[in-house]
C-alpha cells in the first residue's frame, strides 16, 4: 500500500507511523503508554484492519480514521491530538 501525502507525494505505508503518532497523542494528553496500552492496541488494530486491501489511501483519510475511533473510546486523547494539529499545522 501507498500513502497519498497531502501535496501529493508517495510513499510507502508504514503502520508504526501509526502507533508512534497514537503513543504521541496519548503522551501529549497526559496519559502514560502503560496506563492506554490496551485502547492504543485496540485502535491500531482497528484502523489497520479498515486500511487492509487498498493500494493507496490519503493521509487525510488515516487520520479521519484515527480520529473516529479516538473519539469513541478516548476523548480526551482526540482532543489532544487535535489541539497539537491545530498548534503546529495550521
């Protein structure tokens, strides 16, 4: 599988960009790995298991997924990341 960068660009997919930016997340929300280990897994799973089959997927759409799931089991670690999104990416 491929990753549509948002200018465009291709690269490979990498699932630990996913875990590193959901452990990232976790941190920035004032939670330890530990303490969120099990929903950090559960969401890695999930959103891998959604991304299973395609050639190539939109950077914007594994973060919508990462998001969706975020918001269902850990909110406050979602608003975390959208704060550090807004902070450093607008």
């Amino acid at each position: 599988m491929r990753v549509i960068k948002r200018r465009g660009r291709l690269e490979p997919y990498k699932p630990s960009k996913i875990r590193a930016a959901l452990e990232k997340a976790t941190i920035d929300a004032g939670y330890s790995l530990e303490e969120k280990k099990e929903i950090i897994d559960k969401i890695y799973e999930s959103v891998t298991k959604k991304l299973e089959g395609k050639e190539e997927i939109k950077t914007d759409t594994i973060r919508m997924c990462l998001l969706t799931e975020l918001d269902k089991c850990e909110p406050y670690i979602a608003r975390s990341w959208r704060r550090f999104e807004k902070k450093y990416k607008s």
